[in-house]
C-alpha cells in the first residue's frame, strides 16, 4: 500500500499514477479532471501528452513502475491504492474510468 512507503515514494506514486492517464486523455478530459485535483496534482495532469495515445491496464501499470522506479507487481498494488483513493474523492475519476478499457475495473476497483 501507498501508506507502508516512505513520504517521497509515496508522492512518486501518486504523481506518476496520476500523470500516466494524462497520456492516454485528451485535453478537455484533463482540464475537467485537473479542475478536482491539488494544485501540485493539477500541475502534473497539465503536463499530459498532447497527442494521447491509448494503452491498457498493464501497459499503464507498466509506465508507472518505470517511474517510480519499481517492479510491476508493487506498481499495481500502489496503483491500486491511489485510484481508490482519487475514486472516492474525485467525483470526476467515475466517467474517467468510464471511458477506459475494461482491463482498467481491476485497478479502480
């Protein structure tokens, strides 16, 4: 869980989970997301690709470690624990996940 890292990890983390969809979104998407985030989460997502392009769950996953700097596996349980998170406090992440591939479910679940 994000909570058993260290404070830097953990913000890496987040940030990396939340700057990671901001590649698959297109723009409108991310300013209404960006909108509901902190102010430094809100930096991140307008940092998002211009050209997004998409990708799955595990493609997403993947992104993430590489980020962080971890393995797959641990990348997908702290995924997990921050869109849960972002799930009950973002009133947006419900149509976010809406318009992403089923794989998605099993992250945001």
């Amino acid at each position: 869980m994000v909570s058993a890292l260290d404070r830097a990890r953990a913000e890496r983390v987040i940030w990396a989970t939340v700057v990671t969809p901001a590649e698959r979104m297109s723009h409108d998407e991310l300013v209404r997301l960006g909108a509901r985030l902190p102010d430094e989460l809100q930096a991140a997502v307008r940092g998002g690709s211009l050209a997004f392009q998409p990708f799955g769950a595990d493609e997403f996953v993947r992104r993430v470690a590489v980020r962080v700097g971890v393995e797959p596996q641990a990348a997908w349980t702290h995924v997990r624990a921050v869109l849960g998170t972002l799930g009950r406090d973002v009133d947006e992440m419900e149509a976010v996940r809406q318009r992403l591939p089923r794989d998605f479910d099993a992250l945001m679940a």
